[in-house]
C-alpha cells in the first residue's frame, strides 16, 4: 500500500479531496518555480515544503510562487552554506537565552525564549538574524517525520526592561519566521509578560500576520502552570515550571 493509498483511506472524503487538491496546486508550483527559476533544481524540493508555503498563502498558488522565490533569493545570499554554524553567532550564544528540550501532546519539540536575556550583541542585527537561523534550523531539525511539522515556544520575559526592547530586532525576527519558515509555529505561549512589554507590543503588532497573532497566548501567571499543562503532559515541562525536565541550551541540543 502507498502512502498516498493510505491517506485516502484514514482520510475523510472532505480531507481527501482537499489533500488532493493541495496535491495538484504543489504540482504547478514546481512547474511555475522551474519556469521562473531554471537555476532551481525543483525536483529536489520536497511536497511537505512547498505545501508550508502554500498554506501560507492560503492555497494561492501564484502568491506561494512568489514567496518561495523570494525564500529561494534569501536562502542563497543570507544562507550560502545552507547552514550557520555556532561559530558565527558567538555573541547571541553567550547571552544563555534560549533553550530546547521536551515536546508537547502533539509531538512538536518545545523551545523556551528568555526575553529578558536578550540584547543587542556586538554581532549588532546581522548577528542576531544568524542566530535565528541557526536556532530555527535545530528546532525543525527535532521535528518528527509524522504530526503537524510544527514547533511550541515558550516566551518567558521575566525581568524584561527597555535594555530588551530591540525593536529592530524583533521585526527581523517576525519577517524570518513569516517569510521563511511558514507553517511551522504551532504556538507561542507568553508568560511572566511585564507591563513595559506592552508598549513594545503595540509596535511590532501590525507586522505579524493574521495567522501567527492567532497562535500567540498570553498566560497569566495564576494559572501558569494549568495553561501549559493543556499542551504539554508535566513528565515534558521544564522544571522552573513545576515540570520534570531540565533546560538544555539550544546550541548543546
């Protein structure tokens, strides 16, 4: 039996025909990608990513297109090796301010965010997006082969004060997730979020899209621990957060 057979089966006659109308719209795509970009070897590009973009795009075939291109341009320029190594991002590394380990009921990995750890690095904004980078690739690279293909942050902004407020780093960061890794937040859970937060919040609020401003929730800290339980099972929850598991820095994972 083929994968394909298999889907059709399991699969509901809606979710069928939607899987298979999804299924000739990627097929386009590779025509229009190889017409637009001979340079681009299409066949080596994988149905479950050009799927991310097309969701992204809600199924607009021309608009994924264009996004893709455009991921294609940057990957090229900003990522010409197809990795960052540590070595680049030394500076973002030394401020211990993010960490991965564990994942949640889905089976997505979890990352944990310390806003209050960040600052501008002598690395300056070039600096911070590798580190981005670098950490966007680890955290896909712990995603499993079956389930949503997606990850779960936590933010956690305890002792986050205006020295934190990188507004330009910040949008970089928006604009990389959006832009070149669509589809793959599953959820962003903001905890220990102080009143000053606010006000940069208000700032980079237009710039993120409508499907990631739905995947962002504020927890408030009385119920901190019950939030994170309805998506992740306690044996899975780091233990500064009355879980089970230790913090592991996310260029030692």
């Amino acid at each position: 039996m083929t994968e394909k057979e298999d889907i059709n089966i399991v699969c509901s006659p809606e979710e069928t025909k939607e899987r298979n109308e999804e299924e000739m719209k990627i097929d386009l795509m590779r025509k229009i990608i190889e017409k637009q970009d001979s340079a681009c070897e299409v066949q080596d590009i994988d149905d479950s990513t050009l799927r991310r973009f097309l969701r992204a795009r809600d199924l607009g075939v021309e608009k994924a297109c264009v996004m893709f291109l455009k991921y294609l341009k940057w990957k090229q320029t900003f990522v010409p090796k197809g990795f960052v190594s540590a070595s680049e991002v030394g500076n973002e590394i030394a401020q211990n301010k993010m960490f991965m380990q564990g994942t949640d009921k889905k089976g997505q990995p979890i990352a944990v965010v310390f806003g209050g750890r960040h600052f501008m690095s002598k690395g300056g904004t070039d600096e911070f997006k590798r580190f981005l980078v670098f950490s966007l690739d680890r955290l896909c690279s712990r995603i499993p082969d079956y389930g949503p293909e997606k990850f779960i942050i936590i933010g956690d902004l305890k002792g986050y004060g205006y020295r934190n407020s990188d507004v330009r780093g910040y949008l970089a960061a928006i604009s990389i997730l959006q832009d070149c890794y669509p589809e793959r937040l599953g959820k962003v859970l903001v905890i220990n979020a102080p009143y000053i937060f606010m006000t940069l919040w208000k700032i980079i609020y237009p710039f993120i899209d409508t499907n990631t401003r739905n995947k962002i929730v504020f927890v408030d800290n009385k119920s901190m621990k019950a939030t994170l339980l309805e998506d992740i099972d306690e044996c899975q929850i780091p233990e500064i957060y009355g879980g089970k598991l230790q913090l592991v820095p996310i260029q030692d994972c």
